[in-house]
C-alpha cells in the first residue's frame, strides 16, 4: 500500500504546486496595478450540501491522500487525462470549502474589519498553506508554529489552520461515503435479498436496517478486494524496478521503469488557468456573492428538514418507554415522561420517533402527547407543530380539541401563518363560527396569499348555510373578479337558497351566472328556479316548468310540488289539477312532497275528507307527514269541531314548537279560537311568545274577542 499512497501524495503536490504558481501570478499582476492585494479571485462558492462550518475535534490528523483514492497513476494517456481531470476537481473543492469556512472565522474574529481586508488575509493564509503543504504537508504547520514563533503566523492560527482542513476533508470522505453506500443500496444483490425479505414477511424499520446493512457488508466486501489488487500492482511495480525488467501497460505501451539506475516519476499536473477563476452550474455563475447567501439559507433549513440519528434507548430508559407506549388515554403519562426526559435527556428526533411508534399503537394517546410535549424545551414546538396538531383534531371534528391547541399557540406568541389560517377557515366554517372563520380569510389576504376555489367554497357554504345568501353572493363575486371559477355546488346552493327565500330575481341572477361558467342545467337548476318564482309569478313558473320538459328532462316529485305551492299561493286549483292530469298522462305519479302540499291547500278549504285520502296515500307510501301537514291538520279539525283530532295534531306541533314560525304559530291559534279550544289557544299564545314570536294586533283581538263570543257552531246539512 505505501507505494500507491506516496504516489498519490505527490500527484496532490503537483496540483497544489500549479494553484501556487496560480496564486502567485495573480498577486504580482496585483500588485501591479494596484497597492492592495486583489481579492477577486477568492471570491469561492460551494455547490456541495455538506458546507455547515463546525468545530471538529480530531484525535489525529486526516491526510490529504483520502481526498480522491482513485488516482492512481497509468502509462495510458486518456486515463491520465482523467486523473488529471478528477485530482483537479478534488482540490478545488478543498480550496472552495477551506476559504469559505475561513472566511467566516475571520469574519468573526475581526468584526470590524471589512471584506477588503479580510480578502487579503485569505490570500496570505491561503499562499502560506500552499507553501507549507509544499514542503511537508499539514501536519509539518502545527510542528512549525510551535517550534518558531517568530514566523508570519501565531500557533493559534496554525492550529485554526489545520483543524480547519481536517474538518474539510472529513466532509469530502463522509460525502463520498455516502455515494459509494447509495450505489451499493440499489445493486442487483442487494435489491433481490431485500424483494426476498419483503415476500417472506420481513417489514418497516427492521427491513430497513436489514438492507443498509447488507449494502454496508457488500461495499466492504467490494474495497477489500480493491485494496488487495493495488497492493498486488504495487508489489509488482517495486519487483519491476529492482529488476530492471520492462512493464507492459494496460494500453500496450512498454515503459521503461529503470533508465540510468533511477526510476522516471509519473508526472501529474492540472493545467494553466487563464483569468479569474469561476464555478459554473447548470450555466450559473456559482462564484457570485448571492449564492452563498442562498446556500446559507439552504442549510439552515435543512437542519429543520433533516434531523440527526435518535439516541439509542437501553437499560430503565427502555422500560420507561415500553410503559409510555403502552398507556391507555385516560392514563396521566406526567410521572413516567419526567422519568424519560431524566434518563434519556431528549432531542427533537427522540420525541418525533416516541410519537411516531405512539400514533402506531394508539392514535388517541398519540394526540393527547403531542399536545402534553408542546411546551417542552427540547420538543423545539414549532408553528408547524401546532398546525398539525389543529388540522388533525378539525377533521375528526374535535373542534374544542383544536380550538384549545390553537389557543396554546396565540399564547406563547406565535401567529397563524398562511397554512394555519387555511386550516381555521375551514374550521371555523364547519361550527358556522362566521366571525372567526372571516378573521381568517381577511389574514389570508393581508399575508398576500389569494385565497383558492376550497377556502371560498367552505366560507360560501357557511354563509349560505347561516341564511346569508346575500354575503355569499358577494363573495362568489369576488371569486370572478380574482378569475376564479366558482364551483356547480357553490351556484346550486346559492340558487336553491334564493328559491327557498323566493327571491326570484337574484335567484334569475345566479342562474344566469351558472350558464355562463359553462354549467349545463339539469333537474336541480329548474327545481330551484320553478320554487323561486312559484309563490310571486306562477305563470312564469310554469314556463320554466314546460321548457324543463321540452328539454327531455322529467320533473321530480320535487319539481311537481314547488309548482303545486305556486298555484296554491294564487289558489289556481283548477290549473293545479289539469297539470297533474298531464303529468300522470306521461307517467308521472305524485309523492310525499306533492301531497303533502295539496294536503295544506285542501286543510285551507276545509276539505276535510279529500284531506284523509292524500292522507292515507302518504301513509301507505311509509313517509311521515311533515311539521306543515300537522299545522294544516290542527287548524282544519278546529274549524271543523273534531276535539280529539285537534288536539292529537297539536301535540304533535307541540312537540317540534322549536321549528314553527310565526305564521303557523298564528294559524294554529287562529285555528283554536274558531273550534272554542280557548285555554289551549292561550296556552300556545305563550309558547309562541317564548318563542321569541310577538303577537300581531289581529291576533290580540281575536283572543279578546273569544272570551266574549259564544263558540260558533258548523251548520248541518239535512238531506
């Protein structure tokens, strides 16, 4: 092995010769022209991710012939070429990552120095290391600064020096490492021990660790026999050259390797640079000042994004944590997390690793911790923490779970971001909290973010869903202005809420708002557009009805139904039954909505035997009828004197009084006074009262009018 390391000692000391004679032009041409050293040509940049400056301690020294182990010396011209090529790579990447890491030492030495004089420090540091690796190499700087002091540089800056370089190196090793381990994870045999494993059952972190450790015993297995055929090669070299013997070369060439007695060295070289030298990438110029701002950045993030290995778990420290994974939710883990935290003293990636197996095992547990962990110092909460931890207790709707994590986060001063704000819009429109969920939005826009098709879409329905189509109008609106589409269920709920309302116009308007973004109608679209203008133009409705139908699209019982309500309004019966005639001539045959509205129409008119056949339809077809039959009901068997049928229909309002209005409540009394059911009429006087449902002046004197009339009583008939 020593004969292939001092050659490669010397192929590193002639690139390091050609970066001084590099170095020294560059600073006479300097000089020439200005009084200060130039510093432009120090003006490195990295590409690597491994740039992270640290204080290393080292045991002993790393040398640079670990650098590149591949340049091995060859007769053939090409694989020199290649050499040259790879040595010349190599060391510039130890230049780039040795200034950029002295640059910020001595940016933070000498604070007040700006970058003029810094650069020309770097340039005295750099042509002394230069020069002293000349000579003897790394190790030859400490041994200098302690037995002269008196030489340009302190010991302490030798020692800088050299730790330093040894921290470069040893990232250069570890990076090359870990591309040999990829190559090695992703050959054939390795691949097919690990597809075995898998089929046999073999699964998760325990086939993980099964295949880096195979991949790990194949590149060892694979340097071994790579070391074993160099040594042969330089045992066979040193044999050649005591000989005197000839060697062939892999390209056919003879070599001479004993010539006048001595042996001629293999010389390899990089090749002149010319002008300012400059790292390229992807056709960036990588030597530009931005960019090391821009990989600054990049490896503070990816500290966040990449954690270190967990500490190994052993002895009490395993016991505590089997107890803690196996907890159950109602348990208080307080005692045995102090126990932990005590024996293991956690990371950030001990507590992501004790959550991960908890979530495996218990999801409810797992929530209950990671809220509990949230204040601890070492947990590092942070707003991304607490975001997950909402969105997660939002969508298993444990509303006050997430509202009390968020209250946590505002308390220790964090604000919502832009993710976090998403998620409480969303939230906050599930529980209808409108005042928050619009806090929300409104943060969105002052944080720049647009708002997309989703966030509207939940705040739309939220209002719509409070009864405030007007606001959702507004912000479908907006939609348009910002050319975002709105969604078919966004316009369908508008519409169906404005022909539930009967505002037939801005119904008309949300209609033609959906024909233009492209939506073609269909049964849903006519059935809110028939109810919308039902009750204030049934001609109109009727239009709309027939063009429904000379479209080819049948009306529902629905349809039929908010048609029915729109003659009723204008007591058409005649035009009601003839469509009904129509519709059953093309098949169509009436159900619970269409009777239960020709049970109010006819409970209106006091038929009441017509009224107990749709009735008994309803029944047979096993639908209940609605709050609004019982009213018709209660209100009919009063007028018409049936005690007992009254007051069963009334106790059944009674019993959804919660969902009566003012009108019903009104027709029910109205109902009660003319059937002579005084008492109970008062009694629902008070209920629609504490309702919240103040009594109209009609009202008020036909319940003072009925203490004094005598009760009227229906006329017989004599046949």
């Amino acid at each position: 092995m020593r004969p292939f390391l001092v050659s490669k000692q010397k192929s590193i000391i002639n690139l390091i010769r050609q970066q001084s004679r590099l170095l020294s032009t560059i600073r006479s041409t300097s000089s020439n022209t200005n009084s200060q050293p130039s510093t432009e040509i120090f003006n490195f940049n990295v590409s690597s991710s491994n740039l992270i400056t640290r204080n290393p301690k080292f045991s002993t020294p790393i040398s640079l012939r670990s650098i590149h182990a591949q340049a091995i010396a060859s007769a053939d011209d090409e694989n020199d070429s290649r050499v040259d090529s790879e040595d010349d790579n190599a060391m510039t990447e130890f230049l780039s990552r040795f200034v950029w890491i002295m640059r910020a030492k001595l940016t933070e030495a000498y604070p007040d120095s700006d970058k003029r004089v810094i650069n020309d420090m770097l340039l005295l540091i750099v042509e002394k290391v230069v020069s002293e690796l000349e000579i003897g190499g790394l190790g030859a700087m400490v041994v200098a600064a302690e037995s002269d002091m008196s030489e340009d540089f302190s010991a302490d800056l030798w020692k800088t020096v050299w730790e330093v370089s040894n921290s470069v190196l040893e990232d250069m090793q570890n990076e090359k490492k870990k591309e040999k381990m990829k190559r090695f994870l992703q050959c054939e045999e390795v691949r097919d021990m690990t597809r075995f494993a898998s089929e046999i059952g073999v699964r998760g972190d325990m086939l993980r660790e099964m295949r880096f450790k195979w991949a790990k015993e194949k590149m060892e297995e694979s340097e071994f026999y790579q070391n074993f055929e160099i040594e042969d090669e330089n045992v066979a070299g040193e044999v050649a050259v005591e000989e005197g013997v000839d060697v062939v070369g892999d390209g056919g060439e003879i070599m001479d390797l004993a010539v006048a007695g001595e042996v001629k060295p293999k010389v390899v070289s990089i090749p002149q640079r010319k002008g300012k030298i400059k790292y390229k990438l992807c056709g960036l110029d990588m030597s530009d000042t931005k960019w090391a701002e821009a990989a600054d950045k990049y490896h503070e993030a990816e500290k966040l994004m990449f954690d270190e290995e967990p500490k190994e778990i052993t002895g009490k420290c395993k016991l505590i944590n089997e107890k803690i994974l196996s907890l159950n939710v109602e348990d208080d883990p307080y005692a045995l997390l102090v126990e932990w935290i005590e024996l293991l003293q956690p990371r950030r990636v001990d507590w992501l690793i004790l959550l991960e197996k908890l979530k495996e095992r218990n999801s409810d547990l797992y929530l209950k911790m990671a809220e509990l962990i949230l204040n601890e110092e070492s947990f590092q909460a942070n707003i991304r923490d607490y975001s997950k931890l909402i969105d997660t207790h939002y969508k298993d709707s444990r509303l006050e779970d997430a509202e009390r994590v968020l209250k946590k986060m505002t308390d220790k001063g964090i604000e919502p971001d832009i993710l976090t704000s998403i998620i409480l819009v969303h939230m906050y429109s599930k529980i209808n909290n409108l005042e928050r969920a619009q806090e929300s939005f409104d943060s969105l826009k002052i944080q720049g973010f647009q708002p997309d098709t989703k966030v509207y879409n939940s705040l739309v329905m939220a209002y719509i869903k409070a009864g405030q189509p007007d606001v959702a109008e507004n912000l479908i609106k907006d939609m348009e202005t910002r050319d975002i589409k709105p969604t078919r269920d966004m316009l369908m709920a508008l519409l169906r809420s404005f022909s539930e309302c009967g505002e037939a116009v801005r119904a008309q308007s949300t209609s033609t708002s959906m024909i233009l973004a492209g939506y073609q109608p269909d049964l849903a679209y006519y059935t809110s557009l028939v109810g919308a203008y039902g009750p204030s133009d049934p001609e109109h409705a009727r239009e709309i009805f027939n063009k429904m139908r000379k479209a080819g699209i049948k009306p529902d019982d629905k349809c039929t139904a908010n048609m029915m309500a729109g003659y009723e309004k204008k007591n058409s019966l005649d035009k009601a039954l003839n469509l009904l005639l129509e519709l059953e001539k093309d098949g169509f045959e009436p159900g619970f909505e269409t009777y239960s509205v020709l049970v109010d129409w006819l409970a209106h008119l006091q038929l009441v035997d017509e009224c107990e056949e749709l009735l008994r339809k309803i029944t047979e077809k096993g639908d209940l009828p609605p709050l609004k039959v019982h009213v018709s009901l209660c209100a009919m068997y009063s007028k018409e004197g049936d005690k007992t049928k009254a007051l069963q229909a009334l106790g059944v309002v009674e019993g959804k009084k919660d969902l009566l209005g003012a009108d019903e409540f009104e027709r029910i009394i109205d109902g009660l006074i003319a059937g002579g059911l005084t008492s109970d009429a008062e009694r629902m006087l008070k209920v629609m009262e504490a309702q919240g449902f103040p009594a109209s002046q009609r009202l008020k004197v036909s319940m003072m009018g009925s203490a004094f009339l005598p009760r009227r009583s229906k006329p017989k008939l004599n046949f």
